[in-house]
C-alpha cells in the first residue's frame, strides 16, 4: 500500500503548482480573462467545457506552468472531480486555487492506487502526486477511507488461488489484532453440526479451503450493538449447477460483500465509533466433488427452517442466513450487510447503482442520502411480500432460489429476510463492486460499493 499519509499534506505556504477549476457555466467568462499566451495554450490542447479535462498552462518563467481542469460544479465539487488529475500530472506538490479540494481529497488518494501484486516491478513508474488542503480537519478522515479502500480493492482484486477462506480469515485476524478486538473462527465439526448451510455451501471445497464463520466483536458491550455482515464466497464456480465460463470469469470477486464487511469493521475500529461492533462473515468456496450439495438436497439452517436446494449457484443467500441467525442470538438493533448476491439486481439497475432493501423505511431514507452526499450512487428496491410464494417447496418449509425467472433481487433479498433478527433494523446491499473500464479514480477492476454511504450513516447515527 502507498503511503497515503504523504499524498495530503496541510498547506502551509509551501512550493505548490497551481490547479484552476472551471465549470461550464464559468467558462467563457474565465476563458475571456486569460492572456493571450493561456488561450493559446488551451486552443492547441483543445480544451473544451466538459468535465475531467484538464490543459497545462503557461507562466511567467520558463518553469512555471499550472494546469486547468473543467469539473461538473465548481461549487459543488465531487469525490472524483480531481481523481484524472491525480492519476496524470507529473510528481509534485499541487493546490487549489481559491478553494479547498473537501471532498476531493477522497478521489485524489483513490486515484493513485495500482494492483501490481502479480507484476514485475515498474523502476519507471509515475512518483507521488501530493495535494495540498488549508482544511487539515479533513484529512484524517479522507485516508482512513482511502486505505480501507486500498484494502479492499486488493482482497478482491487478489486470485482466488491466494484468497481462499482462509485468507480472509487471516485478513480479519490482522484487523482484530490491530485494534484490540475479539476473532472468533467456527470451522470442522462445529460448522458441520451449527450451521448446515454454510456447510452445504463449502463441504466441496478441499482441505485447506474448508468453510467457516469468521467473527469480530470490539467495543464497549454496553453500547449500542450492530451487526456487520459479508458475503464471502470466495469463488463461486456455480456448484453442481455449474455457470458457464463466462458467468465464471470474474468470480474471484464473489467475496466482495466479505471485503466490505471487513472495512466497515476498520472504520468503525479506527474511528473508535462508540458501538458494539459485532462483524460476521461466512467465508466458503462453491466448488464440485463427490461430496458438493446436489439440487433437491435439503439442508437445515441453524435457525431450523429446513431449506431445499433448487439451485446450488443460489448460495450467497444460504451463507448469510446461517451468519444472520448467529448475529441474532446477541440482538442487534442494526444490521447491515453487504453482497454480490444477484445478477438480477445488475440487470435491473446496472453496475454503477446497488440495489438497498430494507425493513426499516428510516434506515433506508438514511441509506439514500448518505449515498447521494458521498457520490456513492444506490437504490432502493421492494421488499414485496407477496413474492415469498415464489419460494415455496413441497418438501421443505422453503427454496433457496424461485424458479420464476423474473423479480430474482428481490426474492433473494425476501429469502434473507426469513433470518433477519427480531426488532432489528436491516439493511441489505446487493452490490456489484467491480468496474469494467476505468473512471477517474477507479481503475478497472474491484471497487468500493456503497461502502462510503453505509459509514456515514453510522457515523451520524453514533457518533456523537
């Protein structure tokens, strides 16, 4: 990980290139003001009013150059607004003119991480961008995000191969270890006999990639108690119900809800937000051998509705209800979780928006906003009960999956609803986390997905 304490620093009058910032509704009058020398410059870069473009400007003196970027708003700057500029100006120190970059800061940091764990080492690669900010107050926050978002990328960006169940285990063991909190690991017999689904789910997968519950509890128990919960099917080849080559490709990335969950956890932890934290994940492989869960087997959940299996690639849902039954027994009054867990919630709303149910018409209002402040796009989704019907089985008290082949975000969502705690509030965010071409600040490949939404609302809720 980059040392991203040293790529925001407090501006104290230091050497500093200047960025400009100019919208469309200020253009012409901004253009109209420059010397002749800048409008030259910005005609030959063929600079236009369109955000994320940017023109290097000339100074006085042979040396002296700054650059101009176009943003959506200069009164309303975004999270990624500056993140093109991070990736591609030349190492160096750099302030906003006339103002300070606020939320900017986030993207700047984002902008500059690289997965090269797999790569030979770059001797040429691009140096530090560092941006300056008069508003030190903002800084701590912008990279205890930015490194948790580092970490997640790179869990999910990691193969399969060398992030199995056990790895997000040691993952979450470092974290509980950095902050003094509680890790509880349910494996073997244990998970065999108390947790039958995600049992069914990760008995296939082999020695060493055996499934297990991973468990962190840190703060005061007499605070209030939130339960984090993460989907963490670290390959998910479909079971007996195979996906296509296609459908597999990108399945390392099935831990997504697991990666989250374990940040949510860190920022909670580093922030020393006063609550009970209470971080569950399910950590699985969906494999195939002799022993893997066929369709029509029935499992019995540690709650003890009896599930049968109508689908062995409809496995997200099963792990979490066994995770969402054991968050139960200490009654939360939040829980929130995070996961891949449908390819209908993409078709619905695409990988930009993640789809939010909820029980709890606050919470989900919260949800929203958070989202829309933080530039942290979501959207909510129904959960309409008269769906369940869909998951009716003739030989057990329910289905994992509804054979109808439409409304499958939310019958999944309904499924996990069955295991929610009493009185608790939830909120369910079936996420995508994953960018199939580069935007500024996020390169192609694992991302944060409502990450930033879900931390404000916590923050605002508990913090004080």
């Amino acid at each position: 990980m980059s040392d991203l304490n040293s790529l925001i620093q407090p501006d104290r009058g230091q050497a500093a290139r200047t960025i400009h910032l100019i919208d469309a509704k200020g253009w012409d009058a901004w253009l109209n003001a420059q010397p002749p020398r800048v409008r030259t410059a910005v005609a030959a870069q063929k600079l236009a009013p369109t955000p994320y473009t940017s023109a290097t400007l000339p100074g006085d003196g042979p040396e002296d150059w700054s650059v101009v970027s176009v943003v959506a708003n200069v009164d309303k700057l975004s999270p990624w607004c500056l993140a093109r500029l991070s990736e591609t100006l030349p190492e160096g120190s750099y302030r906003v003119e006339g103002g300070e970059p606020g939320p900017a800061l986030y993207g700047w940091l984002c902008a500059q991480y690289k997965f090269d764990r797999y790569k030979k080492k770059d001797d040429k690669a691009q140096g530090p961008r560092v941006l300056l900010t008069g508003d030190p107050a903002r800084i701590d926050e912008a990279v205890r995000l930015a490194k948790v978002t580092y970490k997640l990328r790179d869990w999910i960006n990691t193969g399969a191969n060398d992030f199995g169940p056990a790895d997000v285990e040691a993952a979450a063991a470092e974290i509980a270890k950095t902050y003094g909190a509680t890790l509880t690991v349910t494996k073997g017999a244990e998970i065999e006999k108390g947790y039958g689904m995600i049992w069914a789910v990760g008995k296939a997968a082999g020695k060493g990639r055996d499934p297990r519950l991973i468990e962190i509890e840190w703060g005061n128990p007499d605070h209030p108690r939130v339960a984090i919960v993460g989907k963490g099917v670290c390959f998910d080849s479909g079971g007996l119900d195979i996906k296509p080559a296609s459908g597999m490709r990108l399945m390392k990335k099935d831990m997504g809800g697991a990666a989250h969950a374990l940040a949510i956890a860190e920022l909670v932890m580093s922030a020393r937000l006063p609550i009970r934290l209470h971080m569950l994940v399910p950590a699985v492989e969906n494999s195939i051998n002799g022993e893997a869960t066929r369709p029509g087997d029935v499992m019995r959940s540690r709650k003890g509705t009896t599930v049968e299996n109508s689908n062995t690639d409809a496995e997200g849902r099963l792990i979490l209800g066994d995770a969402f039954t054991k968050a139960g027994e200490n009654s939360p009054e939040l829980m929130i979780n995070f996961a891949t867990l449908t390819g209908a919630a993409r078709v619905a709303l695409g990988t930009d928006l993640q789809a939010l149910f909820s029980n709890n018409d606050t919470l989900a209002s919260e949800i929203l906003a958070a989202g829309e402040t933080e530039a942290d796009p979501i959207w909510r989704l129904p959960l309409y009960d008269p769906y369940k019907d869909m998951l009716k089985s003739d030989v057990a008290d329910m289905v994992n999956a509804a054979e109808a082949p439409w409304g499958g975000a939310l019958t999944a969502a309904l499924f996990l609803k069955e295991f929610v705690p009493d009185k608790a509030e939830w909120a369910h965010l079936d996420i995508f986390c994953w960018q199939g071409s580069p935007k500024p600040g996020r390169p192609k490949g694992a991302d944060a997905a409502g990450l930033r939404a879900v931390w404000k609302v916590l923050k605002d809720r508990y913090a004080g």
